[in-house]
C-alpha cells in the first residue's frame, strides 16, 4: 500500500507506484482533508476505516475466517 499527502499546484496530479503494481488494478482515491474531516480525532481515524475497508474484506470475508473464529 502507499499512502501519500500531497497539495496540488494546478488540477493535474501525477501518481509513481511501484514496479510491482503494474499490471494490478489500482484504487486511487482523492479527497480534501479538510473538507472529508472534521471534529474530533477519532472522527478523523475514521475516514482511514472507511477507506480500507473494501480491502480488509477480502482477507476477513472468507470460509476460513469464519473458521477460525467460530469457537470464540
């Protein structure tokens, strides 16, 4: 994963990935930070939630999740 803050000097951006994301569909999300959070510390841990949370469910929504979890 990269994760990077930038601040745009004009409306082109230009995004380097590493070598081994070629090939690989890549999300790219863009958001003002100070339009998306506002309040609270926790309230900004949230949009990282929210963000990852497409992600996270490849790897936690499976049979073998399930599995490992079903005795607790």
């Amino acid at each position: 994963m990269v994760r990077t803050l930038i601040k745009p000097e004009n409306t082109n951006i230009l995004l380097e990935i590493p070598a081994s994301f070629i090939g690989k569909q890549v999300e790219v999300i863009a958001f003002t930070i100070e339009d998306s959070v506002e309040g609270s510390v926790e309230e900004k841990h949230t949009v990282t939630h929210y963000a990852s949370q497409k992600s996270l469910a490849k790897d936690w929504l499976t049979d073998e999740e399930d599995e490992a979890w079903q005795n607790l």
